[in-house]
C-alpha cells in the first residue's frame, strides 16, 4: 500500500469530481467505483483517472455530493481495517481534506435555501426540515454561525468515531480534543461564546499536545489553533473585546479579564502563555501591541 500516494490521489479525484463545470458529461449515473478502484488501486492512476474525470467533471445535485459523502466514509472505514497507524494518519488527512470539499460543494448547492433558513414562510420551513433530516443521514448538520449565516457541517464527533481506534496517538489526541470542542459553538457576530477561562483552558490542552508531540506532523495545525486561543484569550473579539477605549489614552482592560489573567498565571505559574500576558499588561497601549504578541508567540 502507497498510503502518501492513494491519499493525495483521493483528493485529487475528489477536486476533479467536484469541479463545477458547464459542459455535459454523457454518462449521467455516478462513478464512484471509478474512485473505489483508485483508493484500492492507486498504481493504476493514468487510466482510473482519466475515466474518473471524463465521468465525473460535471456539477452535482445535492443528492449526488451526499452519495459520495455516504460512500467515501464506507471505503475510508473498509481501508482502515487493514491499515497501520502511519496509513491511518494519512488517510486522516486526506479524507479530512476531500470531505472538506464535498461539504462545501454542498453548501454551494444548497445557498439559496440556506439564505432564507430564518423566513418564516411555510415552504421554506419544510425544504430546510427536509433537507436537515438527509443531512442527518449523512452525520452532518445545520451550522448557524451568527449574523444570519448558516452552512453545513460535519457532526463533532464525525472523525473521531471514524479515526479513533486506528491512527497513532497523536492524532487521536488531537482528533478527540477537536472533536470535544466542537460540541459548542465557538465565535458568532464577532463574539465569543464561551467565557475567557474556557478558552485559558483550551490553550493549556494545546499547549500540551504541543509539548507532548514535539516532532508529530500535526505540529503546524496544533501550533496554529494554540497561538489562535492564545490571541482570542488575550484580545477577545470585536464584540466581545478585553480593552475598552482601545487605541486611545483612557484605554483599560476590563476587570474581569485582568481576574481571568491573574487566574490562570496563578493555577499555571509555567505556561508559557504567561509571557504574553505580562507582555499585554505592560503594553495593551501600545498601537502596536499584536505585532509584539505575534513576534513574541513564534519564540514559543
């Protein structure tokens, strides 16, 4: 097995297959054993993909993206029962990237529904119940992000139940920590919808499997959502901001955030986090303050 080779192959397929394309394919039944055989088979590429791309380079109907949904996830899991812990991470991230683009085809099939999720019309009621109760089908769900937007998404436990007894264990780690934290809902109209000790929480686990899995391929992702929370904890959001008056002299940070950073200096008194925040502390007036926080983060 050519687990580096078959997985970016299903990516490519899954790309090629996707792309929306104004002219007909003459076979209107979907191929998907085309991309069966490249996934089981993937030294016969040329001619796999070549039948894949003649057969598959058309848009799809909702219908269609959510069979391939169904049947990538049932080929994934057959090949996972006879995958190494290597293979199984690289089959993670491929499937992660290919389901990626399938649910976003969706979405794109689906925005003028998903644009009126809220009417109250009667009709659009019953097409975004329909269509929520195939989606569920398929272990994806309504995603209400705020601000009237509503996408798709996969469920939050999705990979984890997929990937968890399989890949090596620093990306069951990191699949289970994204998994729980995907139960609630993050960020919406520019806030933050869970408080700042939460998120003080969230750095603390990032900051161990970052410590943890030093030289794991999943550093740069880990590295990243840690450095994110890290800036979320520090400065908020627009509508959910730690500085009052910002950019001015009468600038203060608010009192329940000064507590949060006391907190969490005090139950953590070797994070390395608390760097950034004695640095906020010190200079929260400077107008140059996330240029310091992000020069001083990649020391870390």
């Amino acid at each position: 097995m050519k687990p580096v080779f078959y997985c970016c192959l299903l990516v490519a397929l899954i790309t090629v297959s996707c792309r929306d394309n104004t002219r007909r394919a003459n076979n209107t039944k979907l191929k998907t054993d085309s991309i069966k055989n490249a996934f089981a088979n993937p030294d016969t590429s040329k001619s796999v993909g070549d039948t894949t791309i003649t057969s598959l380079n058309r848009k799809m109907t909702t219908e269609q993206l959510l069979s391939m949904v169904g049947g990538l996830k049932k080929e994934v899991e057959e090949k996972l029962s006879t995958a190494s812990k290597t293979e199984a991470d690289e089959i993670y991230d491929a499937y992660l990237k290919a389901n990626k683009i399938l649910v976003g085809k969706i979405i794109v099939s689906e925005i003028r529904l998903l644009d009126k999720f809220y009417e109250e019309d009667d009709q659009i009621q019953l097409r975004v119940k329909k269509l929520g109760a195939l989606l569920k089908k398929y272990d994806l769900d309504y995603d209400e992000i705020g601000e009237g937007i509503v996408e798709i998404k996969t469920k939050n436990d999705f990979y984890n139940n997929i990937f968890r007894n399989y890949v090596s264990d620093d990306y069951k780690e990191y699949i289970a920590v994204r998994s729980e934290e995907n139960k609630v809902s993050y960020v919406a109209d520019a806030a933050l919808l869970i408080s700042f000790e939460r998120i003080g929480e969230r750095i603390i686990v990032w900051e161990k499997l970052l410590s943890k899995y030093p030289r794991s391929k999943l550093r740069n992702k880990i590295r990243d959502q840690y450095q994110s929370y890290q800036s979320d904890y520090l400065f908020g959001l627009d509508n959910t901001s730690t500085i009052e008056f910002q950019g001015s002299e009468k600038a203060f940070i608010n009192t329940e955030n000064i507590d949060e950073f006391n907190r969490f200096m005090a139950k953590y008194p070797s994070s390395p986090t608390n760097r950034l925040i004695k640095i906020f502390l010190k200079n929260f007036k400077d107008e140059k303050i996330r240029n310091l926080i992000d020069s001083e983060q990649q020391k870390l």
